[in-house]
C-alpha cells in the first residue's frame, strides 16, 4: 500500500442537466492505494461536522459518486474516482470521511466529455451512473 496526502476533494454532481462540483473544504485527508486486485482506494477526508448530513445520507444510500481530488499539493492535476461513501465518524466538532472505489483511467475532459454526452442522450440519476459504468468498463476491454 501507498499513502499520500489528500489536499482537495470535489462532488462531482447534476444540477439542472448541468455538471457541478462541490468542494469540501479539508481540515486533513490521506489518500491509500491499496494496491489490491480491485485497483481499489481509500480516500480519507477529514471534515468539519457541519458536512454531517450530507455524508450520512450518501452512507445509508449507498449512492456511488464521482469525485476529483488532488494528491501531495495543490498544483497537481486532479485525478477522477468513482467511490461510496463507506463510513464516517464524528471526532469532536470534526468528522472522519471514509470513502471506498477506484481512479477513473481518463483525463478529467474526457470524463467531463462522457457525462455530458450521456446527460445529451437523455440519461439521469442511476441511469446516467449506469451507463457511465457499462462505457467505462468497455473502454477498458
């Protein structure tokens, strides 16, 4: 496994057919490749307790996200995960974010490039995730 420091974590997210992010803001974050067969992370985001509601609503959906994070500093290219939100624990007036899930093998324009073009076909909500998937998947064949 590899470690590394976690500085910015972005939702990306559909907001009136249009694709947003949402930053949160970090108190502190790591981010582990676990190196496994899955090619999965973790991604550990350490926040303040007013996000509370809004993690633990993706907990209990079990909803997968996209989010866009940068690694070591500020001035890298943010890299592109597909993830859940696996559990989250309150620390004091802070809390602990942990996410589970894999890097998406493009560059941000081109995942940006696919959403939209799904969003164009008429995709949504699970649908669009979906269908997200299923060209991911068939990329990588």
């Amino acid at each position: 496994m590899k470690t590394f420091k976690l500085v910015s974590l972005d939702i990306v997210e559909e907001k009136n057919d249009d694709i947003t992010q949402r930053r949160i803001k970090l108190q502190d974050g790591l981010i582990i490749n676990r190196e496994d067969d899955h090619g999965r992370w973790t991604i550990e985001a350490y926040v303040d307790d007013s996000y509370k509601e809004f993690f633990n609503s993706m907990v209990k959906s079990q909803e997968e996200l996209i989010i866009q994070v940068k690694i070591t500093k500020q001035s890298n290219r943010p890299a592109t995960f597909l993830v859940s939100v696996v559990d989250t624990n309150m620390i004091g007036n802070a809390m602990n974010v942990i996410f589970m899930g894999t890097m998406v093998d493009r560059q941000r324009e081109q995942v940006e490039k696919i959403l939209k073009s799904l969003m164009d076909e008429g995709f949504q909500g699970e649908d669009l995730l979906e269908e997200f998937k299923r060209r991911g998947d068939e990329a990588k064949a």
